[in-house]
C-alpha cells in the first residue's frame, strides 16, 4: 500500500527521497507504541524490585564475581532487607506460600477446594440477594 502511495506521489510531482504523510503517521503510530511497551515495562520491573526483592537477591548472586559485581549483590541484599524490614514482601510470600499449597495438593484435593470456592460464591450471593431484598421488602 505504501508503494502504490509512493508511486502516486512521484506522479503528482513529489520529491522521491520526501518523506510521505502516510510513512509519517505510520512512523509516529509506531513511537506511541513502543512508548506504551516501555512505559509498561518500567512499571512492570519497579514492581518487582518492589514486591519481589528475594527473587533479585537469588538472581544477583548469580553473577561473576568482581567488584561491580559485589558491589551490585551487597546493594540488592541491603534492598531485600529493607523491603523486608517494611514489611513490603508480605504479599510476594504469601502468594508463594498459597502456590506451594496449590503444588502439593492432589486432584481430589483440587476438586474439593474448587467446589468449597463455589459453595462460598453461591452463599455470598445469597447473603447479598438477601440484604437487597431486605431493603426493598
């Protein structure tokens, strides 16, 4: 499609290396998308260094050793404390611990937690149907 543009603008007159409208508004879709990856990337990286500052430790202890590289393990292990000491690694924990539940569990144990969450959403709209009726009755 872009060519077949090209090849009108070149008949109308156009400069050949011009830049067209059409390559322009594709570039600066372009830009808006790449500006919205970064920006979701960002977010996605400060929140990990800020709810998962163990797993940071655990990776920068892989690194080689030299002194950028201490210094780097000694900066993450001092982070991780701090988050802990915050008590910002809460959440991370225990979303860890409830998935290890999970893994050790077998499928008759699944089945009987899936149909207690059910049983607890059914009761939950019952209570709620209940407290609605209430007010209009």
């Amino acid at each position: 499609m872009l060519d077949l543009l090209r090849e009108i603008e070149r008949e109308l007159g156009g400069h050949p290396d011009e830049v067209s409208e059409a390559e322009r508004i594709d570039a600066a879709a372009t830009h808006r998308a790449v500006g919205r990856v970064l920006r979701a990337f960002a977010v996605v990286v400060a929140l990990l260094f800020v709810f998962s500052s163990e797993r940071l430790v655990t990776w920068v202890n892989g690194f080689e050793v030299g002194p950028v590289q201490d210094r780097v393990v000694s900066a993450s292990t001092a982070w991780n404390a701090l988050m802990a000491e915050s008590g910002l690694t809460m959440p991370a924990e225990a979303v860890r611990a409830e998935v290890n539940d999970l893994r050790g569990m077998s499928w008759p144990e699944v089945r009987a937690r899936l149909e207690n969450e059910k049983a607890r959403g059914r009761e939950g709209a019952r209570l709620l149907r209940g407290a609605l009726f209430e007010e209009q009755g």
